[in-house]
C-alpha cells in the first residue's frame, strides 16, 4: 500500500517537472507589464498579432504576411549586379550576400570577394553595408595578402545597387497603380 503510494507520488512529480521543463520553468500565462489592462485593447492587440479570431471571420480564409527575396527591389538588385560571381553564403533573413574568391583570366594571382549587408529594405545610401577584400598572391595560395575595402569599387557598387533597385521599383509601383481599379480611369468607347 505505501509502496503505491509512494509511487503514484513519484509519478506525479515526474510528470509535473517535465510539464514545467517544457514552459521553460514559468508557468503559463501574460506579462502583466507588456499587455495593457483594458481588455478591448488586449482583443485588438491580439488580432494585429495573429492571435485569436472573430466570429465573424470564421468563413474567410486567413493568411499570413509573408516576406520573399524576390519582393525586396534592394536584394534583387545587389544579385543582379554580382550575378558573374560565385556565391559563398546567402541568406535573406539574415541580411547578407557573400561572394565567393574571384578572379578574371588576365590576373590569376589577384582576386576579390564582396560582402554586402543589408542595414534596411529602404532604397537609401545608407542601407547597404558593402565590403571588398583582395587578395594578392605571389606564386601560389599560400603566400598571399589579404587588403581591404577598395572604396571607388565600393562606391561603384553601392552607386549600380541602388540605380537598379530604384528600377525595381517603379516597375512595382507602376502595375501597383494598373492593377487598382479605383486609380484606373473607364474605358471610353
């Protein structure tokens, strides 16, 4: 009899740790200090949030907010204007494109890898985080120099990135405008 007690008791701590092990050792439930108190207020924030649901909205379907490299002009242009380099490492949530070591047929013992980050989505001068090492080697791989940014090649960069993403652009923006039907003006026949 004791032993099963003892048991069940043992059982029932067990169960609870791994409960609480998996609530990272809080108990379920708000911060009181990052809701607001006001409940309509908690209803909206919650909506906004994707947290919870109208009666209302139970027959639409929902989506989410989803965010493509192919819909940020910025990273589409900075691919395309590297797009004869080998790539290293992309990664679009992190926000950063390395390229891989290159060089041109004519200087084998001189190349040049590229780092561009993104510091925002914006098409500004300041958005772009752009580095570019050289290495120059003397007979083979193993003797080699690694120099920094080279700032005209830099600003060059910077300068076709921003040119091309301001393209993209306004080809968004230009079937943005087609495509509303409140700023297209009735066929006249």
């Amino acid at each position: 009899m004791i032993k099963t007690n003892n048991l069940k008791i043992l059982t029932f701590i067990t169960i609870f740790s791994f409960l609480l092990i998996g609530c990272n050792g809080k108990l379920p439930g708000g911060d009181a200090r990052k809701n607001p108190a006001d409940p309509a207020e908690r209803v909206k924030k919650n909506l906004e949030e994707g947290r919870g649901f109208k009666l209302m909205d139970l027959g639409k379907k929902r989506g989410g907010v989803f965010e493509f490299a192919s819909s940020n002009e910025l990273w589409r242009a900075s691919l395309d204007v590297i797009d004869f380099m080998p790539l290293a490492s992309v990664n679009y949530s992190g926000g950063i494109i390395i390229t891989d070591w290159y060089s041109n047929e004519k200087n084998q013992n001189e190349s040049i890898k590229i780092s561009i980050r993104f510091l925002t989505n914006d098409i500004r001068s300041d958005a772009l985080d752009i580095k570019v090492f050289t290495r120059k080697c003397e007979v083979s791989l193993l003797n080699c120099k690694y120099l920094d940014s080279d700032n005209v090649l830099v600003s060059e960069l910077k300068k076709e990135i921003l040119k091309k993403a301001t393209i993209y652009k306004k080809q968004v923006d230009s079937k943005k405008t087609k495509n509303n039907m409140w700023n297209s003006k009735p066929k006249k026949d």
